[in-house]
C-alpha cells in the first residue's frame, strides 16, 4: 500500500512522493524526465499512513504509526530532517494547517489515543494538544474559518466531533454530537459549513 501526493510545479517539483506504508520509505519520481528517475528515502518509519505537505510544498509530514511520529522530508533534498514525536499512531488524514499567532502550525489525530498533537511548522516543536473523546482518523481546517474540526470515531459513543480555536491556547469551542459513527469533516470552500460522514 502506497501514499501518493504531487508537488506543485511552480513550488518545488515536477514531482509525484509516494510513501511506501510497509517499506517505510518515500520515493520521489522526476516526471518531466520521460525516464521517470527516482530518488528513494529509506528508513522513514514503520507503517506510514496518510501525511501533507506544507504550503510551500518544501516539506511532507508523514505520519509513522509504528514509531509514533510526524517524519518532516526535505522534498528538494530527499532528506528526513525532524521526527516529531507526538502520542499513540499518529493519523492525520489529509492534515490540517493553519496560521494564527503569526504562527503556521500542523496537527494530528491520533488512531490510539483520543489527543490533537498541534505543532510549529517552521521549528517542528510540539506547541499544545488537544484532547478528544477518543482515537480518530481526521481533523480539517480552512483558511477562512477560526476553527479546526477533529473527529473521534474509535472513541465510545464514536459520534464526537471536536471543534477547537486556531488560536493558542486551541480553545474546545464546542463538542458535536450527532449521528452514529461519525467521521472526516470537510470544509466547504467558503468555509462557512462542514460536511462530516456518518
């Protein structure tokens, strides 16, 4: 099982990453080159599932539920610069970023605990969680909403939705209870509502 992800052309590509979850390596394929070279990163981590890139597209953050961290990629060097350490089986989803404080940060649910890990993208120092009713697979946020939105499903009940402030201290706002299994909160583009599946 692969993570695949393409790297804005006019930011740092023209590549595709696609993170190996069992090999525990990234490989970034060159596709403007119709020989398709491949620059492989070993030693990632072990089990890698789901990771984002940061808006400028100069760093993947994947997570490695194995080893419980956030690896942070060089995706110009191909080099592993930072392990986040950040709570049981990391599982951000598609990630959330935001800025708030003068400040980008990244997050993660996580699969084996009910916590938010939030942190500084520019040092990768952990700068808060957040706590949830139980383990989740999702949390989103957009640009043009003060919000992030974590879901909870392994949690029991499993239909909790966690909405917190972008803003330190990541304030709860509210905890939605709806439905049965509830899951993925995702924005609309406006950001004005939130669809969530059950």
């Amino acid at each position: 099982m692969a993570i695949t992800s393409d790297i804005a052309l006019d930011l740092v590509g023209p590549y595709f990453i696609i993170a190996l979850k069992e090999a525990g390596q990234l490989r970034r394929i060159y596709y403007s080159d119709p020989t398709f070279p491949v620059k492989k990163l070993p030693n990632v981590g072990g089990i890698l599932h789901d990771g984002f890139l940061s808006p400028d597209n100069r760093f993947f953050y994947l997570a490695s539920q194995e080893n419980n961290w956030m690896a942070v990629i060089n995706i110009e060097t191909m080099e592993l610069v930072e392990k986040i350490s950040t709570g049981d089986t990391p599982q951000p989803g598609p990630g959330a970023v935001w800025e708030a404080d003068d400040t980008l940060y990244g997050a993660t649910v996580h699969a084996g605990e009910g916590k938010v890990t939030i942190w500084d993208l520019h040092t990768n120092a952990i700068v808060g969680t957040v706590p949830t009713i139980g383990p989740g697979l999702f949390l989103r946020s957009a640009e043009n909403s003060p919000y992030v939105w974590a879901d909870a499903l392994f949690g029991n009940p499993s239909n909790k939705i966690t909405v917190f402030m972008k803003e330190t201290p990541f304030r709860v706002v509210q905890v939605i209870e709806e439905g049965v299994m509830t899951l993925q909160p995702e924005f609309t583009a406006d950001g004005r509502f939130v669809y969530v599946s059950d």
